[in-house]
C-alpha cells in the first residue's frame, strides 16, 4: 500500500510544477473569474501601473509566514470542438491579519507588458477571518502555448520582503487534447498508402481544421522541410480529402507535410521512408582529370565515409587515414587510383554498406597483363597514364591470407608504354603485388602465378623446359614410325594381291594321280595371245590330261 501513495501524488506534483500541458486532458471551465475561501468576500479591480513603494511590516506581520503555498497551472475554455483556450490558474494561500488588506498578482511576459490586479478583502471578513488560512484563487489570465510567464504575488498594501516571485511554463502542442481542440494545435492527421510499384504516395487527411482548406505538399526534411514541386490544395468542401503524389527516390528525408490555411499555422510531417537509408549510398562521382573521388548525400545523415579495398571473400578492408565524418556536407577524396577493387564503405550506426564505383573497369588506367610462353609466365605493366609503382614478390601460405614479401621493386612506367616486370627465379606457388604510389589512396594488386606440381623438380622453370624439348623428340618420331607402319601393311597387301593373282593364272589343272606336284600341268614357255571374246579372255588350255578351261574376267 506505501508503494502506491507515490504514484497517486504524482499528478499533483506534475501540476504544480508546471507540466500540466503533459497530461492526457486539462481541465475545463466554463466562464473564468476569482474565486476566495469561504467567508472571505473578495473584489477584484486593477493595480496602479506605476505601483506604490513598500511599507515596513506591521508588527502582527511575520514576513516568512504569510505566503504559504502558490501553485500555477493551466486550464482550458471552449466555445466549440475546436475553439478551445488556455488560461492561467494562480491558486495562493496565506496566513490572513488585519494588516493584510488583500494580494496583489501581477503577470509579466516577454515581450508584453505586465498585468497586474489586485484582489481586496472586506473589513468585515478580514476582520473575522483574522488569523486563519484563507485561499485566493483566479484563472482570467490568457496564455499562449509554450509561453514563459513570470509571476509576481504581493500583499495590499505592500510590505517589504513580503513577496513571493516564480516563472511558470505553458504547455506545448504535446498532448492529444490541445492537437484535438486548440485552434493553434490542430495540424490535421495524415495516413499514407505506398504504391513502390507505380512510386505514387495516396494521402488522406482526416481531423482538420473545421471550415478551412488544407495544404498539402511533398518535401526534403533538413532545418527546414524544402519543397519537391508535388503540392495541391484540398478545398474544405470537397467530401474525399485525398491526394496521390509520385516521387522519384524513396529518400528517408523524403515528407508528406501539411497544414491548414490559416496564418502560421503549424505543420504536421510525416516521412514513409525514414528507415531507407540505403537509398543514400549512391551518386558518387569520379573526375578522371583530376583523380578525385566525391560523394554528397541527398539527405542529412550522421555516418562516416571511408576507402576500402575489397577482397576476394566479398570483405572491404579500410585503407589507412582514409574515413571522413558527413552529416550534411559534400565529401570529397583527392588523388584516387580508380582500380575496380576500390570501393566506398558507408557506416552508420551499427550497420555498414560497400559501394564500388570502379567496379565497371570505366577508369582503370593500369593493369597487370600476365601470359604464358615457352612454359614461363611473362608479366608486364600496362597503362594509360605516367606513373610510379610498387612491386612486391612475395609467398602466400595455405593457412594465411598475408602474403610475406621476398622482394620489393619501384618502377617508373611511361604512358602508353609496356613495361616488363623482368621476375626471375621460381614463380610458382607466389604472387606478385602491384601499388600506385603517385596518388593518395589506392588499393594493392595481387596475381598469384599456378602452383608447382609435387612430382616436378624443384625448379619448376627448368622442368618446364625440359619436358617441352622432350615432346619435340618423341611427336616427330611417333610420326615417322606411323608412317613406316602405313607403308609396310599397304606394301604386304600388294604382295598378296599379286600372289593370288600369279597362282589363279597357273593353277587351273587337277589331276587325279599325281606322283611329283612340279610336273602335274606343264604350259608351254611360247603360247600365243588369247584370243578375246566378247570381253573374256580365253588362254590356250595346258598340256595335260583331265584339265578343265579356266575363265578369266577381265579387269
């Protein structure tokens, strides 16, 4: 039960302390006037302006004791839904004497004259009410929002060092009770529909200002909200109040704002992209002639824009002294070697985003150009411009990404000129690291030549070799004896043809009893020539017993 005593105070402290306007509601009046503790008559009548000198205290009078509790705060009358205003409520207690004659408030502003009004007692109840604890209490001052006010509390007549003096701060448009029925307060209440398919914004507005148009428009949030051209006007009268607006980017700057057509009157904003930030990572620009790199945001936003390079696992690694902080200024990098591997990290906040201008090879002025001859890797400096740079040999592990420098070079290319790296001894199983060294920022080039296989030898240039002279031994050998074997089958083919041939013309007898095979058919050494028939030759038939003729077609 002790726990919820603080928390049911706490109202009353907030009132007094004047955050009254932070409240879900004010309290309302309906006609403002003094009201003073029962049987105290009071009569209310404005001070002098040129106020009286103070007076000694009368001897009754105790100068710490007379003014025991002033509190300040607001409360509202209205004449309508939306005519509502702000007045300021003095409530003072004190400690009533016969010298006391009644109190005097005055009310000062900056800027404003001071309002000052006495509120004087009877003799009769002053009398009665002698010695006791009386109230007094008005709420005729009018306020603006978030006006400063200083309060001043006197007794009539005024005794010196009996004064209470305090400031009071009237509320803001902070709560939903003064945005709904302060004239001043009411900005309309905006929804949006995103259409990102179409880029078109539908706005409705709702809870204007009653018996007024409505301005609307799109806008680039900074200090102040500056128009993109997309306005329009909602008459009063018309029973839609919706509008549809295109945009071109979805800009976390970019704002609906609105307001009524009244003088000053405030203005209502509400930003559908606010959590786009990526969106303002582009429009980076390059001028090749000068080398310099810059970007500019399209809204304000607090990030830090730095140079990286990045590697072959997609991760972009800072280049030392190369990060600047933007909020809303124009950021700008000289002297820049535009190599694709370059890029541009933004970070703001917790998150980080990579954007690469160069990656397109659009300005590249130099390059690693690496070919292969004779079994050797030859590699040469190209490029466009005069320019200085740093060669690095090096070895690269299996079990680090570092790269541990055997070698370092400078070389001064000229424009348009190839320029050998002139790399000696094994080169496999090791890169070459390439820098520009005539600029400000730039990345580090790497080419890492093929490995050396295991069961080469422990020069790779020299078994390269090797092997290529070998191969120019064994192809033309392999050639010659293909061709000694081509040669030799087509020679055993004609040479069987021809046997055949030789044997079909002399082997045309069969005898039945043959006692010696060399002298079964004997043909005469001199014949005469056939005689040919109708395309058929038909030799003289051999001397011998029981032959048959023997056909012969011709070829």
């Amino acid at each position: 039960m002790i726990l919820w005593v603080p928390l049911l105070m706490f109202p009353c402290w907030s009132g007094l302390s004047g955050a009254a306007g932070e409240s879900t509601g004010l309290e309302r009046i309906e006609k403002c006037g003094t009201r003073c503790s029962q049987g105290l008559k009071c009569k209310t009548k404005p001070d002098n302006w040129f106020p009286l000198p103070c007076q000694s205290p009368a001897e009754d009078l105790k100068p710490s004791s007379v003014f025991r509790n002033i509190s300040l705060s607001t409360v509202m009358s209205c004449e309508g839904r939306q005519k509502c205003s702000l007045h300021l409520r003095i409530k003072a207690a004190l400690q009533l004497t016969e010298s006391i004659h009644g109190v005097s408030i005055c009310t000062a502003s900056a800027g404003m004259m001071s309002n000052c009004q006495i509120f004087s007692f009877s003799r009769a109840s002053r009398e009665r009410m002698s010695g006791l604890q009386v109230e007094v209490e008005n709420d005729c001052t009018d306020i603006s929002l978030s006006q400063h006010v200083q309060v001043t509390v006197k007794t009539v007549p005024s005794y010196c060092g009996v004064t209470w003096t305090g400031t009071y701060d009237a509320p803001a448009c902070i709560s939903e009770d003064l945005r709904r029925h302060v004239p001043e307060c009411i900005t309309g209440r905006l929804s949006y529909d995103v259409h990102p398919e179409r880029k078109e914004l539908n706005v409705s507005v709702s809870e204007m200002l009653e018996d007024h148009d409505y301005h609307l428009r799109l806008c680039r949030k900074d200090f102040i909200c500056v128009g993109t051209g997309a306005y329009t006007l909602i008459k009063k009268a018309e029973p839609v109040k919706s509008v549809t607006f295109s945009y071109s980017r979805p800009l976390p700057c970019l704002c609906i704002e609105g307001w009524s057509a009244v003088m000053d009157a405030r203005r209502v904003q509400t930003c559908p992209f606010k959590d786009r930030l990526e969106e303002l990572w582009f429009g980076i620009n390059f001028d090749p002639l000068e080398e310099t790199l810059s970007w500019e945001p399209d809204c304000p936003v607090t990030a830090v824009v730095a140079l990286c390079q990045k590697r072959e696992d997609g991760a972009c690694v800072d280049l030392p002294h190369a990060s600047q902080n933007v909020s809303r200024e124009k950021i700008t990098f000289t002297r820049v070697d535009p190599q694709p591997q370059l890029c541009m990290k933004f970070t703001a906040g917790f998150q980080s985003w990579t954007r690469c201008p160069f990656a397109d090879y659009r300005f590249q002025v130099w390059e690693l150009a690496v070919t292969r001859q004779q079994g050797q890797d030859d590699v040469k400096m190209l490029s466009q411009i005069t320019a200085t740079f740093s060669v690095e040999l090096c070895v690269k592990s299996d079990r680090s990404t570092m790269c541990q420098i055997n070698e370092t070079h400078t070389m001064h290319v000229e424009k348009h000129k190839a320029a050998g790296l002139n790399l000696t001894g094994e080169l496999c199983n090791s890169c070459v690291q390439v820098k520009r060294l005539d600029v400000k920022y730039a990345v580090t080039v790497i080419h890492c030549f093929e490995q050396c296989h295991q069961s080469l030898p422990v020069r790779p240039v020299i078994s390269s070799q090797a092997s290529f002279d070998l191969t120019l031994v064994i192809v033309p050998a392999g050639v010659c004896l293909a061709g000694i074997i081509i040669i030799t089958l087509v020679l055993h083919v004609l040479l069987t043809v021809y046997q055949r041939r030789k044997q079909t013309r002399n082997g045309g007898c069969i005898s039945e009893k043959q006692k010696d095979p060399a002298f079964d058919c004997v043909a005469p050494v001199l014949q005469t020539p056939p005689a040919l028939h109708g395309g058929v030759l038909i030799p003289d038939s051999p001397q011998c017993g029981n032959t048959e003729r023997v056909t012969l077609i011709s070829d």
